[in-house]
C-alpha cells in the first residue's frame, strides 16, 4: 500500500472492484439468489473505498515522525469485515431443519475481502482471489449438481386399518433403495383408517424430482386410500 496515491490508482482500483463485485453478482443473480448484482456490487465497492480511504490517510505530510506508532488505521476495514457478519447472518436461514443461504453468506464475505485488496492496492492479489472465486462459483456448480448426495423425503399414507401390513410397506420402500428414519402411526376410530408417516432417506441427485417406483404399487393398492410424497 503505497504512501502517496493519485486519483489514476484510485480509478483503476474502483474499476476492477465494480468489474469484480458485478460478474460475481451477475452469477448470483441469474440464479436467484437473494445477494445479487447489486447487492455484491455495493459490498465490493464499499470495501475498496474503506481501504482507499485508509490509504488515504497513511500520507506523513503534516504529521509527525511517529504517526505510524498511533494511527491504526487497520481497524476501519477490520470494521467492515465484521460489519459483514451480521449482512451474511441475516442471509441464512433456516427452513424445515435445513440451512440455506450459506454460499450467499460466503460470496458476500468474499467480495469483501476481494474489494479490500483492490481499494488497498493489491491488484495482482484481488484479480487473483476474483478469478479463483469465479471458478468455485460457477465451474463447481457443475460438480455440485452432479454429486450424489443425502437426500431426505416423506410418505404419508391414510389406509385401511389393518391393511396393507406397515412390514409390507417398509419392504417395499427398502426395496427401492430408501432407507426408513422415522415411522409413526395414527388410527382414526369412526372411519376405521390410519395415518401412517414415513420419513425416508436415500442418497441421490439433489435436484432430482422423480416420483419413486413404490408410489405407484401404493396408490394402486385398494387398501390404500391415499398416497402423498414430499421432498424435505
């Protein structure tokens, strides 16, 4: 971080923290998630401008010999990152006992660290953390929708009171490949039914949206009255 900075840095540092914080955007947003173009654009930018401005205040002109002893100026992007915290804590949430948004917590975090070291001069470094950024983002993307993963579903059925056996049912679905986490059981005395509820667990593609191949035997069981799925 040089002593002395003329508004040519300053343009250039500005420049690549917009370029940087707006492709990351624009990946994010055509995706829909909530931290979009703007939103990583303006923590880009606001992070080049709180080094900037730290920079600016390094010049010794005026000042003593020993100002560097007293100025800590670090604290002000010190400031920011912990500033960032409470942005990208209030982007996760939680939802049915799953986490989401912890990639838009993380690339919010990131562009900040990626606009301090341009407004703090470190351009080689910000272009660097930008294009290895870029390729998490968006090259493993790929790989993360191709990776099997665990996956978690429910089946509720209402039946016949006795009938289809639960042992019958619970065969059928291990036979498909799901493996049964939880399964309870409701009996409804006037209309003679039961509610059965399985929580099921199998590992797959995550965007994966097939009806499973017990649906169907189930739902054309004439014990069964009706058959729902749902993924969590």
């Amino acid at each position: 971080m040089p002593v002395t900075l003329t508004w040519q840095e300053i343009a250039v540092r500005l420049v690549l923290s917009v370029l940087a914080g707006g492709l990351i955007g624009l990946d994010r947003g055509e995706h829909g998630r909530p931290a979009g173009l703007r939103t990583t654009l303006l923590v880009c930018l606001a992070a080049a401008i709180a080094m900037i401005q730290a920079n600016l205040l390094l010049a010794t002109r005026g000042k003593a010999g020993d100002s560097f002893i007293t100025l800590d100026l670090m604290r002000l992007p010190l400031g920011i990152l912990t500033g960032m915290g409470f942005i990208g804590g209030g982007a996760i949430l939680r939802r049915d006992g799953f986490v989401l948004g912890v990639t838009t917590a993380a690339t919010l975090w990131f562009v900040t660290v990626v606009g301090l070291c341009f407004g703090g001069g470190q351009i080689k470094l910000g272009i660097a953390s930008f294009v290895l950024g870029m390729l998490v983002l968006e090259g493993l993307r790929w790989f993360d929708y191709r990776m099997k993963q665990e996956q978690h579903g429910i089946l509720y059925l209402t039946t016949e009171r006795d009938q289809p056996q639960q042992d019958a049912i619970q065969a059928l679905v291990r036979q498909a490949g799901y493996k049964i986490d939880v399964a309870s059981a409701t009996y409804f005395n006037q209309t003679k039914q039961r509610a059965l509820e399985f929580r099921l667990q199998w590992r797959g593609m995550p965007r994966g949206e097939d009806v499973p191949s017990f649906m169907e035997k189930l739902s054309n069981d004439p014990h069964v009255v009706t058959a729902q799925w749902k993924v969590s």
